[in-house]
C-alpha cells in the first residue's frame, strides 16, 4: 500500500529554515526526498511510535515527527529539526 506524504504548514516552514541554517543543501534535499519516499512505503515501520498514530524518527542530523493515518493511506509530517 503507497500513503500520500503531506507536510503541516509548520513542519514546512522547519524545513525552509533548516535548508537556510544549513551549508550542506544537496545533501538535506537528498535526504528529505529518501525521507518521503521511504514515507510513502513503509511509515509505520519507521522509527519510534508515541501516543496515537505519532511515531518519530531521530536521524544522525535531524529529527521527524509524523502521524500515520493508515485508513485514509495519509502520513502527515508534523516537524522537523536538526540534532546538533
């Protein structure tokens, strides 16, 4: 099954300041895009699950909280942060 990948408007708006604050650009794009797409097969074998449909997944630089709605086929990504 293939979930739609959507992003808060909040969540957007981390990852535009995160790709300002960061020198390293391509990479943050490549990663993001991997993010989806491995979103869109597989969210609720992706990191950690927390109350309800949250689950978050910590990376070597970032952090993701998302929701998995899997009724509607919906991940929905509620933030996003860089890990110093």
């Amino acid at each position: 099954m293939k979930f739609t990948v959507t992003w808060t408007d909040e969540a957007r708006d981390e990852l535009c300041e995160l790709f300002m604050a960061v020198p390293f650009r391509s990479e943050l794009s490549r990663v993001v895009n991997t993010l989806e797409s491995e979103l869109a097969r597989r969210p609720e074998s992706l990191g950690e699950s927390r109350e309800s449909n949250i689950r978050v997944l910590m990376g070597s630089h970032f952090g993701l909280m998302f929701e998995v709605l899997p009724d509607d086929c919906l991940v929905q990504v509620l933030h996003i942060g860089w890990l110093p």
